[in-house]
C-alpha cells in the first residue's frame, strides 16, 4: 500500500513500479468500497487519502481545484461558506472522492449545467504510466501551474486534443490523477422542490424532456419508488409508508432563484412547471402527502451528500448495480426490462437526465441482504439482462466486470484504437491491469 502525499512521489512510485514490474491501482475513496472497481488483487494500492488539499476555491469564476483526497463532506461546507456549490450526483457517501466521482462520470444532478459528459471535470494533473506527469487543457502551460497565468479552466487540449477523455471512465488505467479542477455552481437565494408522480416511468421522461428543452429546473431526476424510499426514508417505518402509498414514479425538479429577481424567476418557473404538468396530465405538488415534512428533508439531502451510518445503498445489506447511458427516446424500453428484473432484492432504478437532457443515465440498483447465494442470484440475473438491455440500444460507457466483454466486444474497431493508445501511455500495463479491455 502506498499513501502518495505530493505529485512528485507519485511519479517516483509509478517509475518505480515500472522498474519491478509491479501492478498498481489508484483509490482515492474513503470505504465501503463497493464492487471493488478501486481494488485489482494482482496490484499494489496507491491510496491518495493523504493528498486531501483543497487548493483553490474561485468564486469569481466558478471553480475548485483539490487533490483526488478530498471527500463529498469535507468540500460541500466549504463550497457553501464561499457561496458556491457543486453539480451533485444524487446522494454520494460522505467519504466519496470528489475527484474519483467525476472521473467516473457519476451522473450530475442538474442537467442544465452540463454541456459535455465530463463535466463537471474542467481539467486534471497527471502521472501517466510511463511516469511522466502531465496536465489537460489549458492547465498545460505555458509553465508551471505557479507560473500560468491561465486560470486552468478550459477542459479542451494541449493542441487539438482532449487528453482529459484519456481520463474520464478510465478507472485509473491510463494515469493517476493527482488534482482536478471542477466547475462550481452558485448557491440559488430562492428554491422550491416539487414531486409529480406518475404511474409510468415514460410520462416522466417525456416530462423532463420538455422542461429541459425549456431550461427549468435546477436538479431533476426521476426516481422509482423503491429507489424514493431508499435514499430519503430515515428507517423502516418510513420506507414501508413510502412504498405502500407513493406511485410507482417519482420526479425530483427544483427551481431556483438567484441574486437578481429570485422571486418572479421562481413564480415564472412555477408558471411553466405546473403549465407543462397539467397538458402532461401530471400534477407538480410540494409535498409528499404520505409524510408531511419529508421535502424539506429531501432537499436538503439532494443538495448534500450521504451523512447517515449506513450509506443508502447498502441498508439491506448488499447492492449490485449496473447503469447505462442512451437517447431520451431509448429510455422506456431499457426501463421496462430493468423492471422486469427478477432476482432477491429489491429492485431500484434512477434515471437522470445528462448533458441538458439529450441523454439520460439509467442506473439500477438492487438491494439484497449480500447473502452469497442471493449475490450470485443477483449477479447472474444483472449479467443476463445486460444482453437484453445492449441489444434494446443501452450504450455501457463505464464498464465494470462482465460488462466490459460485451461493450468492448462489440466494437473491435475503438477496442485496438484504445489499446494502441494505452500502449503510449502505460507501455508495460501497470495500471489496473484486467480492467476495461486491458
Ligand atoms: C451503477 C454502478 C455499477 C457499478 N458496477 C460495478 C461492478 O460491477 N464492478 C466494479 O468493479 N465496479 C462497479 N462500479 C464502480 C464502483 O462501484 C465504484 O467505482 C466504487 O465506488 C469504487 O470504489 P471506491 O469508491 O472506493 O473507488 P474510488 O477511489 O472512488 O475510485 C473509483 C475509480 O477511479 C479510480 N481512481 C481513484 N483514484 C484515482 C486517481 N487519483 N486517478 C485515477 N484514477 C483513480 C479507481 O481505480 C477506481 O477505478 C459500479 C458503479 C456504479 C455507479
């Protein structure tokens, strides 16, 4: 185990291991370590715990700049005391890398602010495999970081190239970051959070299709209800209140208000919102009539991150997951196979509008009680409809395990394009080795 704490011994363990021809595996996150994408068991880990520095916050121009060390809890606080905050993915653990969940492409939580699948990741340092450090855009120079005088935002380049795609959903095979800098967004004065419910996960699709294409809210995700109730129930009680009486949908859409005319953005908003439910047939409402008072705590946790003991997903016991990027179009019919899952568990989906609402991410988490014989039940009926789902158009843009063979499989054209770059950038395959299609 290695515990880096500057760039420069980050470059000595690379050029070392390149020496002994020793594998190793970056992991920036605080545990659970779920499905184990930070873990390789024929490599040595390279933990960046200790390269926790938040090294600028930039009101003026909507940035952050930390090392790959800083959590979710840690940097939200002091993003709120500056007046900023980030474009969340929906309820990460406290202990998540801030750095780690944007290289992954965690879905963002408000689309509208999204322009590309990177971001909210502008640019990165880096140690490639060959031991040399590198930085993307125009963090590149010209000189030193110290030096620059660019403010290191501009995600595309050096030259015509965007090495920051090198990075992003590379589960450290190509380099290890050593600090990122991250667009910001600023803290609304005014805000208001509505649910509409609705029987079929389409009618909400089609509706945040046309509030996106209208630009409305600020956070908007569509949520089912055993996925509702995982994530915002506080115990048992509340999730079976939840699960007997909400619909089988729930549409998460929060509209802001800012520094200038907070309050007729708002009532413009809530004009087009309730305008757009009722042609839809849906009804927007601020409130979970189940249980008065839960939106405010809803809100709350969606602008932060998991606090709780027990991160959410991991109540029952155990969770596997698979998720998937496609066309807004595509999205009823992957919903409907993931709904058709059947395995222990209970079956959650989420799916989040990316990229201002031209795509959507479709996540499905099944939450079982980890039991070995129920996880490989799990795995087996995941691995099966993952066939189903990339036949039915599901695009798998971060691949883990199995899933790997069937999207590299399936394009043997990028597969050796990828390997031969990989070939420049790690020469002797000491990053990650087994993952992606490496
Ligand atoms: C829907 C879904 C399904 C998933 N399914 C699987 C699965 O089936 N199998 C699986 O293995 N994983 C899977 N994952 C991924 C896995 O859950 C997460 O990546 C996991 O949280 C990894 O553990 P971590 O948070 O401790 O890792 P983190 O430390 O957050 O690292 C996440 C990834 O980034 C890389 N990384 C970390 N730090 C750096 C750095 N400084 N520079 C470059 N790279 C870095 C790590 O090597 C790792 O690949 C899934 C994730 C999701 C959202």
């Amino acid at each position: 185990m290695h515990y880096p704490e500057n760039t420069r011994q980050v470059e000595a363990i690379i050029q070392n291991a390149r020496k002994i021809k020793t594998p190793l595996v970056a992991r920036s996150s605080r545990g659970p370590h779920l499905h184990g994408a930070s873990e390789n068991p024929i490599a040595e880990t390279v933990d960046f715990s200790c390269m926790n520095r938040i090294i600028k916050i930039d009101r003026r121009s909507r940035y952050v700049r930390v090392e790959p060390g800083v959590t979710f809890g840690e940097l939200i606080p002091l993003l709120k005391d500056a007046g900023m905050r980030l474009n969340m993915p929906l309820l990460p653990r406290a202990g998540k890398s801030v750095v780690a969940s944007a290289l992954e492409r965690e879905a963002v939580l408000i689309p509208k602010y999204q322009y590309d699948y990177t971001d909210p990741l502008l640019t990165v340092e880096a140690v490639f495999g060959t031991g040399d450090v590198f930085r993307t855009g125009s963090a590149a120079g010209p000189g030193s970081p110290e030096e620059t005088r660019a403010d290191m935002v501009l995600p595309w380049g050096p030259g015509c190239v965007d090495y920051l795609r090198f990075f992003t959903g590379a589960q450290g095979t190509m380099g290890f970051v050593t600090w990122a800098t991250l667009k910001t967004e600023v803290l609304p004065s005014l805000s208001k959070l509505y649910f509409v419910q609705a029987a079929s996960a389409e009618k909400l699709t089609c509706l945040a299709n046309t509030l996106l294409r209208r630009r409305i809210p600020d956070e908007c995700v569509i949520l089912s209800r055993v996925s509702f109730a995982a994530a915002f129930a506080e115990d048992a009680a509340e999730e079976d209140k939840l699960l007997s009486t909400l619909a089988p949908w729930v549409m998460l859409c929060r509209i802001c208000g800012f520094e200038r005319y907070p309050e007729e953005r708002l009532s413009i908003y809530e004009g087009y919102l309730k305008e757009v439910c009722a042609e839809a047939g849906l009804e927007a409402v601020p409130e979970v009539s189940a249980l008065p008072g839960l939106a405010d705590k809803v809100e709350t946790k969606i602008t932060d991150c998991d606090r709780r003991k027990t991160y959410w997903k991991l109540r029952r016991g155990g969770v596997r997951e698979i998720d998937m990027l496609c066309p807004p179009s595509r999205a009823p019919r992957l919903i409907t196979l993931l709904e058709n899952l059947s395995c222990p568990g209970a079956v959650g989906i989420t799916v989040q509008p990316q990229v201002l609402g031209r795509a959507f991410r479709i996540e499905c988490s099944v939450f079982f009680s980890g039991d070995p014989t129920e996880t490989e039940q799990v795995e087996k009926a995941l691995e099966d409809v993952s066939r189903q789902l990339f036949e039915a158009g599901a695009y798998f843009d971060r691949p883990y395990g199995k899933l790997s063979k069937i999207a590299f499989e399936s394009d043997p054209v990028s597969t050796e394009a990828i390997r031969k770059l990989k070939r420049i950038f790690d020469p002797d395959g000491i990053l990650n080795p087994g993952k992606l299609c490496f």
